[in-house]
C-alpha cells in the first residue's frame, strides 16, 4: 500500500534560484524583468515566475 500512496501524490515541480531562472531560453527576452522582480534569496517554479511577470505586467501605469 505505501508504493500506491506514492503514486497519488502529485510531483513537485522544480525550483531554481533567480541567477538559474535568468539564463534560461524562456526568458531571454525578459532578463532584465526577471533579474529586477524576482528576489536573490528565494526559488521559484517557471510558472511563479510567468504569474510575477504577468502581474507585472498587466498592472496599471500611473
């Protein structure tokens, strides 16, 4: 029963650091976004990463 436990559980999805999440082909065209929003000490998922940007984004400029 313990092999089948594992199995339901979802896989955690891989985190990196800003400096990792930076040199990235996904985010070459928003390096200067990603080194600026995100913070130095912290790990994130690609898809944390995407919502930062997207908040950043879609905010309004006053």
């Amino acid at each position: 029963m313990a092999k089948n436990e594992k199995k339901d559980e979802a896989p955690k999805a891989l985190k990196f650091p800003k400096e990792t999440i930076a040199k990235t082909k996904r985010y070459r065209d928003r390096v200067d976004l990603v080194n600026a929003l995100l913070e130095d000490d912290k790990e994130y998922t690609f898809e944390e990463t995407d919502e930062i940007i997207k908040i950043f984004m879609e905010r309004e400029v006053k």
